[in-house]
C-alpha cells in the first residue's frame, strides 16, 4: 500500500486531494516534453482528473525547467472508469477499418 501526503483543505476527500508535485519541461530543436510526477506515489488512473496549480509556464527555446507545483487529483467514479474504457474500445477498432490496399473493393 502507498502513502501520500495530502495538503490540508476544503476539498479533500478520498476521491479528491491535493498533493506536492514535480514539473520537467525541455524545449529544444529535438523535442518540446512536459511531464508531471505526482509525489507519495500517487499513480493516475483511468478517468482520474490531474489539475496543476500555478501560472502559466513559458520556457524559452532551447532551455529547460524543473518545477515544483501543487496538483489536485480528482479520482474518475466507477461508471467513469467502465465508460472511458468503453470509448477507448470503440475507438480502437475504428483504427481496424482503415486499409491501405492500391485499389478499390
């Protein structure tokens, strides 16, 4: 079992939290990246929502930036989660359809 460490608020509930995390955006000529570590190992789920709190972030070409941030974790409901997985089926196998034959059927 993980443990987190939850900041103190209003909106805390098991579903939804508050928790430290660690921002890593790199601009250059090989790639444009931002990613987001949630501290306490908090893992993301299916449906979860993920709110970063803060100002915009810019980070100037060729750069790059190590951030610390608060981000507020909303957890997705069960017919949340079962929906999403759903859609994602479906759009999946519209990926099935597609065919690269030269000529017409």
């Amino acid at each position: 079992m993980t443990t987190m460490t939850a900041v103190a608020g209003a909106d805390q509930s098991p579903r939804k939290f508050t928790v430290p995390c660690t921002i890593t955006i790199e601009h250059n000529t090989e790639t444009l990246e931002a990613h987001v570590e949630l501290d306490g190992g908090v893992e993301p789920s299916v449906g979860d929502r993920i709110v970063v709190h803060g100002a915009p972030i810019s980070v100037p070409f060729g750069e790059s930036l190590v951030l610390r941030r608060q981000a507020t974790v909303t957890r997705a409901m069960f017919f949340e989660k079962l929906l999403i997985r759903l859609k994602a089926y479906f759009e999946l196998t519209e990926l099935y359809e597609v065919s690269f034959s030269s000529g017409r059927l």
